[in-house]
C-alpha cells in the first residue's frame, strides 16, 4: 500500500513538473497563431482535456461491460472513478471552449451539432454520478449505473464524429491523425500531444484515489449493513 501511494505521488509530482515545463513552452517559445493570437493557446489544454475525457469514459464504459459481465464490484468502483475524472475534464472541455467561442464568434454557445452533442454527454454523465448518490445498495447502484455507462458513451462517440457528420459552427478535425496532416502546424500538434500527457498522469492519480475510496465506501457501507443485523437481531 505505501509502494502504491509513493507511486501515485511520484505519477503526480512528474506530471506537474511537465505541466511546468510545457506552460513555459507554450507561453514564451511557441508563437501565437497569426489570425486567432493569443487566444489560440486555449488549444493546449482545450484538445488534451476532451483527449483525456474520452479516455476515462472509455475505460469506464469497458469497466462497466466488465461489471455486467462478471459482477466484480472492483469493475464497478473503477467506473465511478474513471467516469467521475472524464466529467471533470469534459467541463473543463467545455469550460475553455466558451472562452474560445467568445473570442472568435463573439458568442459564447451555440446550439450546433458538435457543442450541443457535447453538452449531452457532460447531462447524461451527470445524471450518472446523480444516479449512483440516490442509490445506496452497493449491487443495485452498480447495475443500473454500469447500465447508463453502457448505452451512454455512445453520446460520446457521436461527439467524437460530430464536426465530420454534420456542417457545425465548430472547427472540423486539425490534428494530423484525424486529417492525414498539413492542417495545423507541426510545433502547436506536437504541444497538443505533449501537454496530453500530464494531464493524463494527473487523471491517473486522481482515478488511483477515488478508486481506493470507492472500494472504502462499499466496505463501509457493508460493515453499517452487519451492525444494523447484528442489533436487529
């Protein structure tokens, strides 16, 4: 247990030093885009916070097709761990794409296909998180949850695809993996990649806490339910 929280704490200490390192990078060595300025450089932490909030409910969706699969409650906690980090970096997502869309639409929402699909995920995975608190046995919670997760991250998929199916005020695909390249510039695409990966180690190490206090909260909840027995009987 301690080797794990040294680990955790070296993860976290590792990824604020990148962080460091890449706003120093970002600030005074990568130029500003020649029509958008400034404001551009939203997209180093704009792109890599959806990156890292498609990740997290990934493994939270294939966490929770493993709970149905084999009611391990260890599948169940890792998917209220990892779907709670995905909502918070898609509100960041969210978060800086409004101070984005003021700058450069002069507005800060729009209804079209891409915002309004990824506002749909941020409803629908709160209305996760609601789910598990108002359900307070540990089987039923995790089943009509590990549920919602199932159908829901369908809402992200389509998310994912939206400025490809549809016409949307949102900009099309730019990183080069998405477009086969020649749409953004080499050194912003590369910053985008670089600044994914401490903002990935960070959601590790928030995932590895509430992992541990998911499986605490359950152990807790079962110990109440055998005090309550035992004085009832």
């Amino acid at each position: 247990m301690k080797m794990r929280s040294r680990l955790v704490v070296s993860i976290g200490l590792i990824a604020g030093a990148i962080l460091v390192r890449n706003l120093y990078v970002m600030l005074f060595d990568i130029p500003q885009d020649a029509l958008q300025g400034a404001i551009y450089r939203l997209i180093y932490f704009h792109v890599p916070s959806w990156m890292v909030c498609g990740a997290a409910l990934f493994a939270g969706w294939i966490s929770s097709i493993l709970y149905l699969m084999k009611r391990d409650p260890r599948a169940d906690a890792f998917a209220a761990a990892a779907t709670e980090i995905g909502l918070v970096f898609c509100a960041i997502g969210l978060g800086t794409g409004t101070v984005w869309a003021r700058n450069q639409w002069g507005m800060w929402w729009t209804w079209d296909a891409r915002l309004t699909s990824a506002f749909i995920v941020f409803l629908l995975y709160s209305g996760y998180l609601m789910l598990r608190s108002v359900i307070q046995e540990p089987e039923e919670k995790a089943r009509l949850s590990s549920l919602v997760s199932t159908f829901g991250f369908l809402s992200a998929i389509v998310t994912y695809k939206a400025n490809v199916w549809w016409r949307t005020q949102h900009p099309g695909p730019v990183l080069s993996f998405r477009t086969g390249g020649g749409t953004i510039d080499p050194a912003m695409e590369h910053m985008v990649y670089l600044n994914a990966l401490p903002l990935l180690m960070l959601a590790v190490v928030f995932l590895a806490v509430r992992y541990s206090q998911k499986q605490q909260e359950r152990e807790l909840y079962s110990l109440r339910r055998l005090i309550y027995t035992s004085y009832s009987s």
